[in-house]
C-alpha cells in the first residue's frame, strides 16, 4: 500500500508518522511519500520520519519530493495537510479581523473565509492531479477549513472524506476521564466541521448507554477548564460544544482577549524554528516532547483509522467514525449536497452517516447559519470577485452587518491579493 | 357580517375605522364592537369612531365593552390589536438591553422575546374564549410579534392569520413612485414577520414583469432614504429588505444611536395624549393628521382585504395577500409547522401560500436562525422558566453570546415579573 | 461632647455606634443624636443603639429625632451620611449609564454625577442651619461623592472635613498582612477621594521607611484579589491604586461584567430588610456579623479618630489622618481651592496637608482630569441646567465623547427630576 | 539667507517652494538647500522646485543633496518635514491600534507615540549636527508629533520653534467666510499641538473685537462641515475645536468608520506616485493642483512667516503667530516647561507666547491629562523600553486601560523594532 502526504513537510509530520509506526497492524504502509515544495523543510522532516520508523522496526519506505504529480502516481490514499501562503498568512488571518472588531481566527469567521479562498482552488488543482496519476486514490482532507474544503472536493467528483482531530481528542479526553479504553466510546458528534456538541457519549456502540450526564455531573469543571468555556455553559447546554464554539459563545470576549495581547505569531514562528532544529538532530528518533503543543493532537489516530476502514486494511473496516460527509437527509434542515460533521461507518465504498438525533433549535439554527455562510464562501472560492467575498462576510453570523463586511472584505483583498488571481 | 376588535381602545383605532369606511363595499359591516378593559380610552376612541361611520354614511353600527365574551359573541371575525403590559412596558423593552450592549426594540431581540412572552398567554387565553363564544370566527391577529402569537394560534387548532402592514406599505410606496395603482403590484415578499425580502415586483399578477431591477437602478436613494438604509445595502442586495433589517444589518449603530438619545417613551406618551384630546372633541369627525406619525399605516386596508377575503364579501375573495401562515414546504429549509411570511391566496377556508423562488443563502441562513430562535421563544412563552428564557436568548442571532443572554434573562425577568406568572 | 448623625437611621449607624463604644476614652461622648426624617429605621436603629452602649456600659446618652435643627442644636460635630433619593435612587445611578456603554456606578462616571446633582443642594441646606443652630460645630461628611460635597462645604464657608473609609481600610489590611498594628503605618495616600493611590507604606511616621515594596513583592497577589485587580496592576504601577481605579483601568470589562448580571438591586435592599429584622430583636446588643458585608468598614474609627482631633479630646489630637482637605499647594497642577484626599494634620483649627512627592504624570494627567470634572459637576450641581450637566459629563474621563454625553444627560435628568428642582 | 529643508524630498515640498517664491519680499533665500537620503525623489522635487523659482523669477538658488551636515552648513534655519519610516510606518500606526478598539492615527494616540518613538531620536540627532555646521541656526520643527519633538529639541537646548498648520488653515477659513484678510484675524488658539480650541476670532489684533460668536451663530453648519464634526459640538461648546478633537469627541464612531474602510495606504501611495510622475515632467513649472488634496495647506506661508520674523526679515519681524513653545505659566495647570501651541510674538530672540484667558475646566482637564501622556511619551522616546512604552500608552485619555495598553504596547514594538535600537 502506498500512501502520498501532500504538504508532508509541515512540521506536524512526525506526529502522523510516530502514528503510522505505531498502529502499522491496522494500516500497512509499504511506501509513504511526503510531498512538499519547501526542499529545506522536506529534508529535515523526511530524515526524522525515516529514523522513527527504523527505531520502530517499521517495513515501510519513506521518500520525499516536491514533484507532486510524481509523489502521488499509483497512491492508495492522498492525504492533504498543506497551508497555502504558510504561517505569514495564516497570522495575517488573525489580525486584520480585529481592526473592524470582529474575531481574528483561521478557520471561523473572516479569517476563515481568507483561508477558504486561498486554498480551496489549490486543493482542487492537487485532487485534480491525483485523480490524473491515481484514479482510484482516496482523498483525506485535514487542510483548513475542512467543511468547505471537502464540499468543494465532492462537487467535483473527487473521492473525498474530510477529517478533524477536534472529535478523537475529546473520545480520549472522556476516556481518560471515566478511565475507559477510547475505542469503548462513540459520541453522539453533531453539526458542522468547528461547530459541533457532543449530544451523548455512548458506552460499546452508538446505541449504547449514554453516560454524558454522568460526565458533567462528575467532570464538568475539568472538562470546561480543558476547553477554555465556562462550566456555566456545559451546565446550560447539557453537551459539551466544539472549543470552537468560544468564538461564538463568547466572541466579544474572545476580540478583547486577541486585541490585548500579541498575535501568535511570534510563538508559533519561534515553536517552528524550534522543532526544525531539533528535526535537523541526526540523534532524534523519536517525535520530541514540544511537538505536543503544536496542536494536531491524535491527528494521526484518526487518519489511521480512517484510511484503514476505506481500504480495508486490518481492523478499520466497518468501523464507526467522525467525518465529513455529504448530508444526504441526516440534519434535515440542510441540503442533501451540504457537507456535515458526524459519526459515519466507513466501508470501501466510502463513508455511511449515521442517523443523529433530532438537532435541539439552540444548536440547529447556528448550524443553518453557518452551513448558508459556507455555500457562500465556496462560491466566492470558486468563482471569485469582491461581491461574492461580500456576500459570505455578511452571510456568517459572526459578521452579518454591513460595515463591518465591507471593512472586512477590503482587507481580506488586501492581504490575500497575491493568492486570489482575480483579485 | 360582526366584526370585533380586540384592543380596541387603542389610540390606533381611528385609522381603522377610517378604513372600514372607504372600503365598506369590499367588507359590508353590520357591526363592530370595539373590546378593551381601558374604559375611558374605549370611551373616547369609541365615540370618534361612531362620528367617523356617521360622516361618511356607513350604516354599521359601532358598541364598545370591556366585557370579551359579550363582545366576541357570534363575530365573523375578531381582529387582535392588544398590547400587554401598554407603552411601559414596551418602553421598558426598549431600554434595558441596550445596558447589555443589545438592540432594545419591541418586536426584534431581547425585547421582543420579552413581549412574546406577555403576549402569548393573553392571546391564547382570547382565542379559546372567542372559540367558544364564535366558534367559526377567523381570528386576524395584528398582535406583535406577529410570527410568534400566530404560530401559537394555529399550534393550538385555532383559525387565525397573521397580518403586519410592512408589505402592503411598501406595495403602496412601490406604486407610488411607479405612478401605478398599489393593487396592479405583487410583491415577491418572503421571510419571517419582520425578517422579510423583497425579491421581486410583479406587474399585474405574481407571475408578472419583474419590476423591481428598474424600480432599484432609478430610485433607490428615495426607497433607502424611507427604509434609512444606507443606499449601499440596495446596491449590494439587489432586493428590497424590510426596515427591521436595519437591526441586524446595523445592529452596533443603532445600539450606538439608542444610546445617545432618550427612549421614545416621553414622545409617544406625548403624542397618545394629543391623539385622545384630539379624539375628545365632539366636532372631530375623521381621522386626524397626527395620527399619521403614529405608524401602523394601511394596517386598516390589510385587515379589509384579509377579512374580506376570508368572510367571501366582495372583491377580496381570493385574492393574493402577504400574510403570516404555516410554511407547509414553502421555504423547505425550515420545518412544515413554522409560520412565514409571504404571498397567500386567501379562500374561505383560508390562506393558502404561493410559490416562491429558492431563497439566497443570504438571507435564508439568517431566516433558519430566527425561525429556530422562534421556535425556543415560544417554548418559553408557553412553559415558563428562566433557562427556556435563556435558551431562546442565546439561539437569537443578534445575542448569541453566554453573558449577554444571562444578563439580558436577569433583565427580562426582572422588568416583566407581574406579567410572568411563573417569574 | 455632643455629637450628631444626621442620616442617622441608616442600616450603617451601628457600625459607627460600636467604634464609639470601643473607643470612647479617646472620644468620650456624652450625648448623641440620631437625625433622620424615616421614623421607623429610625427607631430600630436607635434601639438598637442604647443597647449596644448599655451592653459596653457607655454612659452617653442616645436620642432619636427627624427634627434637623433640633437635634444639631449645640452640637461640637456632626457627621453627614445620608443619602438622597435612598437606594432606589442609587439602583437607578447604576443602570441607565449601562445603556450608553457607560460605567453605571454610585459615585464614578456619570452615575456619581448624579448622586452629586441630588446631595449637594440638600447638604448645603444642612449645613446652613446647622450653622446657625450651633455656630462652632464642625461638619464631618461621609456622603459621597465626598470631593465634590467638601468643596462645595468649604466654598459655601462651612468648617467641614471630608472622611473616606478606603485609607484606613488599606492601611488596617497592611497591618494584617505585616502582622503589625494599624497606628504604625503611615500612608503616602495621595490623589481624589476614590481617586488614590499609596505611594509609600511608611513605618512609624510620615517620614519613616518605606514598607511598599517590601509588600509588593511578598504579597501582591493577596492585595490584588482583594482589591479585584489583576496583580499586574500592582507590578507594572509599583503602588497600590484604590479599588475605584478598577473603573478607570478595566472599564470596559467592568461594563462588560455589569451588563451581564442583575444589578445589585434586589441583593442591597434584601441585605437592609434582613438587618432591620435583626436589629428589631431586643434582645441583639451589639454589630451582627452580617453588617461587615454591607461595606464602609472601619468608618467608626476614622471618623472617631477625626473627630477626637477636631475637638482636642484624647489620644487623636495632632494626630496625622487621611482626609479630603483644600489642596493649598499639596499638588501644585491643581488650584489652591481643589479638594484632595491626603495625609492632614489634625489640630483643633482644622486639617493641614501634609506635603506630598510630586506625582508621577501617569496618576496626575488622570487626576487633573477628573478635578476638572469635579469643578464643572459643582457648578451643575449649584445652578443646575441640562447644558451644566451635560459639560460636565463630557468633561469626565470616562465619558469624554458627544454622543454619550447626550445619551447620558438626557437620562440623567429623566431618572432624577423629582429631586433637581430645575429641571 | 541660507535655508536647508530636512525631509526636502517629500512631495510636500513644492507647496514650499511655491510660498517661497510668492512670498519673496517677506523672506529673501538667497539659497535653499533640500536634504533627504532618497536620491530619485530629491531630484525630482528639486528639478519641478528650480523651475518654479525659475518661472516666478526668484532669484535664489536651489540646491540638493544626501549630506546632511554639508547641507545644513552655514544655514540661518533649518526646517525639519522629515517622516521616519515614510509612509510605510505611517500606514502600520493607523492600523494596528485598530486591534485593540483603539484609535488608528498618525499623531494622536497610540499611533502617534509610535511616529514619536521613531521621531525623536533621528530629529535630535540632526539638531545636534545642525549646531555643529551652523551653531546659531533655526530649526523649525514641522516634524509631527510638533509638541513631543519641539519639548525634545527645546530641553537638548536647541533653539527651536514647533510649526503646525491647523491654527493658519483656520484663520484662512474664517478670513474667507468674513470676506477679510486674513492678517486682520488673530485667534485665541489655546491648547497643545492638535488638541487646541479657538476661544476667540479678534478682528485688527490680539485684543480686537471678538468675531467669534458672530461666526458661529452665522456660519455653523460651514464651519462643522469642513472640521467633521456635527454642528452641535460647535454649538455645544461655543468655541471651534481642533478637527484633531474629533478623535476624543467621538472616538468609538471613528474606530467604527475606520473599521469599515480600508486604511488610506493605497489612496495616498497612488496620489504620491501620480505626483511623482507629474513632477518629472520637465515642462511643469507650477505645483499641480493635486498637491492641494495632500494635505498641509498654507504651511508654507506659515513656514514664511516663522522664518522673517526669527530672522528680522521683511515684514515678519515682531509679528503674532500661532507656534509650539515653551509654557512658562501661560497654561498655570501646566509645567512651565511643558510645550503649548499658543499665539506668540516671534522677534529674533525667539517666540514668546502672548496671556491667554483662562481655559474652561472643559477643556483644561483634557489638556491636563494629555500633557502627562506626552511628558511620558518623551520619556518613552528618549530611555526606551516596553515599561515606559506601556506607561506613556496608559497614561493618554483615549487608552486609559490595562488591557488595551498591554495590547497596544506589544502592537507597537512588534512592528517598530527596525526603528526602535532598544526594542
């Protein structure tokens, strides 16, 4: 089995490599490819991955490239976790929203939508490729925002499941807590990618006792401090939201919070430059403590699992999972064609949703919202021009007024002009 | 034919009895009987009417009660125009969100939460007691919010419409500035009871010339100037969007606006005070000037029209109205038993909605939000409780934030205890 | 010694009657009396009164009367702690500034203006016929805002000091944490009444070694929680500011905060009802515990120590206060006439300011500001207008923009008209 | 007469150059030297500067150059236009503060410490080359921020005079709406640099009859509109603000407005691209009329004006003009030390500022309050540091908060460093 990673020189590798030595009875990788065009970076990153699969005694060929085209020729599965206009972009995505006061994040809101337009039609070009040099290739997207990003994939016929690590951290999260294996855990997981409540968390299967109640009852000051929420909005809802849903539960607070302190960028440069030096230690052989509070966390899990269950390798098949998938009736109030959140069984012919409970009108008009936001985001992604930007600023419900969407979306062209070609 | 008024000593009356006199050959009223518990407003609202009839000749005849029953006895129709709680209580609606940095407004927000609340008890309670007095009487509810109160109307089997004078007013603004005749327009009106958009004009029929595109590109500073958008925003949309739209369009401006200047309460009290002197002078045997500032303009040919229709006198019948009814798939993004707001021909056994176009993400993502904040207002309108209160508060696009929908319940409760009787 | 209270039913007075028990051999009374126009507190209190000196075998002798004139009658001091409009008036000072995006709070922004607008005229009324009912007496005020009210008391001619319990408060808390006694430190306390800081916690005397930062770096996080600051504060500034100060460094999230919770209406008033219930008990005989979170502690011994000064009797005479005096110099960037609170030299003629350092730019620009503010809300408070009123806001610090200054006017003089003759 | 201009390369200059040249007989150049570092600009402006003295007949001669001390060398005066970090900063200052709810703007607030932290320490080591190539010169700072910088050169013991062209547009204005010369008007300008009021229009001199209230109850709504205020400021206050107040007067609604439009960078890069491209037309001799819309009209008749009168040419000598200088008790809440913008009479000894009356607390608070911010600021420029950098942010008016000076102070360094050596 041959699998491609496209952006695989992101420093985050590791974390999905150490995975990959670590669960190789579920996913037997004969050849794994990192794509990236930073040659520096692919170096020193490629060079570790190779070295924690020799300590691991793990079979698998590692190479690298920056030839996608070549990278990708006879792969099984494609996974996608590039950033297109890196970091500088992304940190450029967290401030410039702040000056017409509203939230400055690189999935919600109009970062968000910047990152959308920049990458959706590269990620689409890349798909293109694959399918050209892999036909049958299956296409993981763990690249930002992954909503979006997976419908754009779907509409144009790719074979495409999206993927986010929020839903696997929080089944390890409860299992640690109730000191239970994660595998015993399935989560009533609802709503759109970064928009989600745990509705239940069942024992067994996803029929199984809902042991959530007991959860807050007993947790939920940990489970809170964890998420940076109040334990006044688990006691509220009586679920536990995404920690994605600060920015809407609390956006005020969460502006001044970013406009009293220095954007990440410092940070995350000085954490980046830090693990490549480390990389760059022919000694290393192992992913290093730091790379924990990069994010990312159980990422690898998750792409395991489910790149097992799609090509049938070991235990992954026929499992229970959370993805991005086409809706096709399960939230009915959304399009057959939107692209939801959910637990899904993944076959080979792809992933399955699960019926989900009736969605409480506290949580389903959010959703609405943002999922109408999204197709217009898609749209102004695909097709481009200041007016569709407009559109999908006004559209999302952490904008909706006029001065603030026009202030937003003349920045939003002017910190994105060199990736937007019509712009 | 009988006709009765619920809330009939409202200083707003005049201008429907005005009405029921002009177009006394569309809706031929035996009787009218003006309901209200305010004996001395009933009193001089009741005499200005009779002298209004007299002048013009109609031959109905006009009694006043405070006794509902008596009142309601054997009426075609009974027409709801009450306001629980009077202008204190909607001044106070208008002030005490604007200390949590919220929109204070009687019928959007916070504050309209707070008025469904006062409201649907007392309406339910009025239409179980007019099903029993009349049991086929239509009941025509004027009553704001208007979505909210129908919806409960209707969940609770009885025959009632929503009616609210937004699109017939700007059918009537629409003609005037096309110098055409108001009933030759036809208005592709669609959304919720003050959540609408105009996306069409039609000429002769519903399925006529679109004359909205030329209605914009000639006179859209004079339609903004009257909405006090900003002409910008019909540039942008391309649609006609209700005033009320302006709350959430420029929701922090107007908050800013509110702010700066006292509440309405001393202008309105000021101005009801001038309207009943005024109705105090025997001489006085027409509708004054004055009470044209006081809104609610047209609201007596909406409710003609609307009865005619439904009783099966004159020319009304069926005719095509804007009305708040059951969605039934019109909008299929929102549940069948919601209520909307949007074109209906109207039969003798009631409304029945048109058509519409697929409605913009735009605007329909911000139409499910509300609808879903609807739905958990009238769960607390009907139930009770604090956190219901809150539940609904936070599910409202323009709160949706945890310490702006727990200070706004503490707010709400506090204002409004003795017309809550589970507060 | 005679002494009067007037105000003297307030749910405070026992905490001031039980320093006079302790501590009467430096201020041996031998007659004292309660003035206030509310009868019953009136009665309860005094009750409660005698029965705390019987208990602690005082032998002056207690009387209670509404009669200003004759209960002032030949008294050596009189304190002045009333409040005019009672707490319904100060509920409202703390709300409707919330509407403009503004701090709602008794004696800062714009809610002190208008406790100033109320209690000004009726403390010159006051201090008019005690003038002439006892020609020598000294006024000690203790109603806020305290600044404002003493210049208004000095302008007017009167011999009056103003008293505030934020000093001795400090000083009492530094003893605690030093383990050392409260009449050994001295504090460099300079500023506006709840307008301070301490810049030096001297040991021993006004010139003895400066302490503070030994506290500082020991102890600053139990100092900065009981002031509700952050502990940054305390590093970056080197001194411990009031806890008024929080309104000026952390506004906005204070009316963030204020915005999101009740007022503290129904709290305070069920604080009072439970304290008079107990104080109707004959058989309490001294302060019960829960008075200690009604606020104003260890105002007996401030104003027991100022008044043993004023009158020569005790330990206290000469003795160094902190007090709201005529500047005369003490700050040399504000008039002589200003008053400011800082350390004084108590003889029988009256306070003398202590010398001060010169103080820093970064307290004396927001000092000067709010002492021009305090000018321009003594002129309003004395002749009265909307235009007065309305400079003075715009004059305030925390107001300082146009629009909120009319938003805040308007209200202003809507929530208070009954008692600003004027207006 | 020797004159060098410092920053001689900005486009700017032939508005200069243009004054020079009409206003010969007031100031007779024998030669004018521009200095500036950017050798493409500096010959552009001084090939269009040659040909402007050329086509009016002046006689002088202009010269160019990089080198600073040969240009300043033997110069009676020498003036300062200088931009640290050109455009570019600029254009940084006017955003980031937009992060943390704060004003974006080039001189006040946070943006305008930033343009001094740059400033100061590049002016003062001109200042000090400018005393060794020509000890007795002139400099005359335009430089903004022209109080900071001014109070800097002034305590090094330069001979310096702070120039602003605010106070000479205002007396043109009203000279236009009264149909007089504008050398009959002398203002009652009181205040800082860009924090000023006129008290009064004097008609013939300092002590003329005061036209003032005339022009406001007559010409209002002119005087607002070109200031961007709303008349009622003017009515209010019945003086003319500063346009600069408008910034205090309503700080949120600029916030807002600057929030909902992209920043002014690439308006003012085309229009200085365009003026470029004009200026190396070698057939135009005159300044074009797009100058006019860059901003700092009449400076150079104001630059004139200052120069005769300091050195005793034509009929300048002696003359009253508006400068920054040194208080000495002129404002008695301030320092004598501190630097105002007052009227003062310019003989060759330097300016000595003429009595004003005494400023309303009104305003002198606000003056108070924003000299204790610049005092801090100087501190900031000359020692460094992110403490003082924090305090001086603390300290202005329109920030004031701890959270947003934490914020601001990290914005500022992060995108200063390159200009700040201790950063």
């Amino acid at each position: 089995m041959k699998l491609a990673v496209v952006g695989g020189g992101s420093t985050y590798t590791p974390e999905l490599i150490d995975g990959f030595a670590r669960l190789r009875d579920t996913l037997p990788i004969a050849e794994l490819v990192l794509v990236d065009p930073a040659a520096d970076r692919l170096e020193l990153v490629g060079g570790l991955a190779r070295r924690i699969f020799a300590r691991q005694g793990h079979p698998g060929r590692i190479t690298t490239t920056a030839d996608l085209d070549a990278g990708v020729d006879g792969a099984d599965a494609v996974l996608l976790q590039l950033r297109v206009g890196g970091q500088a972009a992304r940190l450029r995505d967290e401030t410039w929203p702040l000056e017409c006061g509203c939230l400055g994040q690189e999935t919600t809101g109009a970062g968000g939508l910047a990152k959308a337009l920049r990458t959706v039609p590269v990620v689409l070009d890349i798909a293109e490729r694959v399918r050209r040099a892999s036909p049958g290739a299956w296409i993981i997207d763990f690249t930002n925002p992954v909503g979006i990003v997976t419908r754009a994939l779907l509409d144009a016929g790719h074979k495409a499941v999206g993927l986010c690590n929020v839903a696997i951290g929080l089944q390890r999260k409860f299992a640690a807590i109730l000191g239970t294996e994660p595998a015993d855990l399935h989560l009533d997981h609802v709503g759109l990618n970064h928009l989600t409540w745990e509705l239940g968390v069942r024992k067994g299967g996803p029929d199984g006792e809902d042991l959530l109640p007991g959860l807050l009852a007993g947790h939920a000051d940990r489970i809170a401090a964890e998420l940076r929420l109040p334990r006044q909005v688990l006691d509220r809802l009586g679920t536990v939201p995404s920690y994605y849903l600060r920015y809407f539960y609390a956006h005020d607070e969460v502006v001044r919070e970013l406009g009293a302190k220095p954007s990440r960028a410092a940070e995350v440069a000085a954490m980046e430059q830090e693990l490549l030096a480390l990389y760059a230690d022919p000694a290393l052989d192992e992913k290093p403590a730091l790379l924990a509070s990069r994010g990312g966390a159980f990422y690898s899990e998750a792409a395991v699992d489910l790149a097992s269950a799609l090509l049938g390798t070991g235990a992954g098949r026929g499992s229970v999972q959370v993805l991005n998938v086409r809706n096709r009736g399960t939230l009915p109030f959304l399009p057959d064609d939107a692209v939801v959140e959910v637990q899904a069984r993944v076959g080979g012919s792809g992933p399955v949703p699960l019926p989900v409970p009736r969605l409480d009108p506290l949580y389903a008009g959010l959703v609405a919202h943002v999922a109408a936001y999204e197709e217009l985001a898609l749209e102004a992604a695909l097709r481009g021009g200041r007016d569709r930007v407009f559109r999908a600023l006004l559209a999302h419900p952490l904008i909706g007024q006029f001065d603030r969407a026009e202030g937003l979306a003349d920045r939003l062209l002017a910190h994105n002009r060199e990736y937007l070609p019509w712009a």
